[in-house]
C-alpha cells in the first residue's frame, strides 16, 4: 500500500523528469548537476533533491540523459547523445 507521502515523492519525481525533458528540448546542448537541474532547468528551490535524483536516475537508466563525473566527485547530467543507450562515463 502506498502511503500519501510516498505517493507525492513519486509525483514529484514524475514532475521533475517531464520538467528535464522540456527543458532539453528547448536545449539539447545543456548540462548541470543535480543541483543546477533543480535550481535552473527546473526553477524549484522547494522541491526534494531525493525526487529529482530519482527523476535523473531513470532518465539515465532509460538512456534518456547520460551522467558523467566531475573531478570533483560530482555527477553532471546531459541530454543522452544516442537516446536509448545508457551511459556512465
């Protein structure tokens, strides 16, 4: 049984992965971290980093985005450049 808050964590993870795939339609060439993502593609301070790292972890296992790691330790995203092939470079 699903529980109301774990009902609107889903909804928001649903919201966040339409919200990134708008936002690389209007800019294939865009790239952030997860961060980034929430703040600038997605305008949403309030919104849980856990939904939004959900959103971005099956957009990468569709092979929708690809993720890509820093020197920094932190993980970039960008639009997949042959969608529906996974990438962990």
């Amino acid at each position: 049984m699903t529980t109301a808050r774990e009902a609107r964590f889903e909804a928001e993870a649903i919201w966040a992965a339409q919200g990134i795939r708008a936002y690389l339609a209007e800019r294939p060439q865009a790239a952030d971290t997860r961060d980034g993502i929430i703040r600038w593609w997605l305008g949403a301070l309030w919104c849980d980093p856990r939904a939004v790292q959900r959103a971005l972890d099956r957009l990468v296992a569709a092979g929708e985005l690809e993720l890509y790691l820093l020197p920094s330790g932190q993980a970039l995203y960008r639009a997949a450049q042959n969608p529906g092939v996974e990438s962990t470079s």
